[in-house]
C-alpha cells in the first residue's frame, strides 16, 4: 500500500523538532481527521532556507510527508520553496494512496504557512492574483479535462456559458476564502486584455458583470479588490453596468483606447 519511500519517511523521519526564534513558523491542521503540522524555518537575510524543522500529530503519511517536505525545502530560497507542491512531495515519496493525498497537501499548506509568517515578520505584504476572465490557458486545460463547459480555442472565457463561469467563480471563491483566511488585506482580480476592441456592447457589460461580480466576492471576504486598468472604462464605455469605483485600479497600461489616469480618477476610482 505505501512505497518503501514513504514507509522509511514514516519510521525515520527527517527533521523532527523546533528551531528557536525562527523565521517563520506555520501551524496547519485538518478538520475532517484532526491531524496539525507544525513547520520552522530558519531563512538568512539572503531568502535561503538554512534549516526547516516540524512536528506533526497524525497519520503515518502525514509525519512521511512532513517529512518529505522539510527535505525539500531545506536549501532552496523563499521563492523556489513556493514552488514545492503536495504533487511534488507525493512523487519525491513515490506516490501515496488516494485516500492519503490530503496529507500531502497538510505539508504543503504547512509549508507556505511558515512562509506567510516570514513575509509578515518582515513587513512583506502579500497581493494573491488569480486573472480572469483572459489568460486562462491554465485554467481551460484543467477545465478541458474535467469537461466543464463548451470547447474554447482561446485563452478568454466565453461569459454567456454559465458552465464555464460558474465553475471559474468557484475556484475565485476558493482562492478568495484562502487568502482571507492567510490575511490577505487585498487580491487582485486582474481582468486585463480581454481584447476589448472585439467586444459588442452586450459583451462588455457581460464583462462588467463579470468584474463586478468576483470584486463583491473580495469584498465580502474583508478584502480589497482591485484590478488592472486596460478593461475599465475601456474606449470610454460606462455600459449599462458601471464597474464598481471601489475596485482599486493598478494602472500598468496606457494605450489609446485605455481610460487615462485623469479619467478613471475623474469616474471615482482609486489609481494604484
Ligand atoms: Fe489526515 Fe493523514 S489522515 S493528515
């Protein structure tokens, strides 16, 4: 049932115990099983891991991919550690049983916990960013897979297949809820290049809908939304939905047909 992997990971764990004043400590548990992960980090002042340590209180597969996970970080710097995922866990430990996976994602979680802690012990600010409704490559082959929705050959989502985008606000709501939870004060919405000049004047207040709907998410997660500029007010469209003034607006594009700073500040939005 267990690789030889996870079996040793399981009677000889690497790693195991505290690290005073570390740099970042995370603390993950999972309420369906009761199981917590406690993860250390000790980061030098270049954003390497020198030493992650942890305890956990569970499953055999929780304390192996502790174990796992504390192996592979360990050397890597805040941003390569980011990128250890449950996935990459499981296939160090030679994969783990379905019904284990979610120990797996406990370590990851643990992981990124300590690493939350060190942003915020040393006044970095997290901006979470899921883009949609364009750049959605990602997204579509996940969603290809899982069949959600009409077929699509572009990277944009088509707002008039509810299929496809009550699934999307989904995974927004799941996104949102997380980093609520993490502290998260804003999240980035992004909305920019949905190739505006293609889009009828139905579209466009499709898009504003859109918009305005996941940004009532943010807010009614107690965060901030806000969004890029390219899509807002674009070409000088109001539609007959107005975009939502609270939603900050990151100004990083200016072409012709993008509503100038003056202009968006003029409608009542808030430029970043
Ligand atoms: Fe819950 Fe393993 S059974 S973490």
């Amino acid at each position: 049932m267990y690789s030889e992997k996870v079996m040793d990971h399981f009677q000889n764990p690497r790693n195991v115990g505290e690290i005073e004043n570390a740099s970042g400590v995370g603390t993950v548990g999972n309420a369906k099983c009761g199981d917590i992960m406690r993860i250390y980090l000790d980061i030098d002042d270049n954003g390497v891991i020198q030493d992650c340590k942890f305890k956990t209180f569970g499953c055999g597969a929780a304390v192996a991919t502790s174990s796992m996970a504390t192996e592979l970080v360990k050397g890597k710097t805040v941003q390569e550690a980011l990128l250890v995922t449950n996935k990459a866990v499981m296939e160090a430990l030679d994969g783990l049983p379905p019904v284990k996976v979610h120990c797996s994602l406990l370590a990851e979680e643990g992981i990124h916990a300590a690493l939350w802690d060190y942003a915020e012990k040393n006044g970095i600010s997290i901006i979470p960013m899921l883009n949609t409704p364009g750049h959605m490559d990602a997204l579509f082959s996940a969603m290809s897979e899982l069949n959600v929705g009409s077929s699509r050959t572009t990277s944009k989502m088509r707002l008039t297949d509810d299929a496809q985008v009550n699934f999307v606000k989904a995974l927004q709501q799941k996104y949102i809820d997380y980093f609520a939870k993490q502290g998260s004060k804003y999240y980035n919405l992004a909305a920019d290049e949905y190739s505006f000049s293609a889009l009828s004047d139905s579209e466009y207040t499709a898009f504003a809908t859109y918009v305005n709907a996941i940004a009532k998410m943010v807010k009614g997660a107690g965060m901030t939304p806000m969004c890029y500029n390219d899509g807002i007010n674009y070409s000088g469209k109001t539609t007959s939905v107005a975009f939502d003034t609270d939603i900050l607006v990151c100004y990083w594009a200016q072409k012709e047909n993008y509503a100038s700073v003056a202009e968006l500040s003029e409608a009542g939005f808030t430029i970043v």
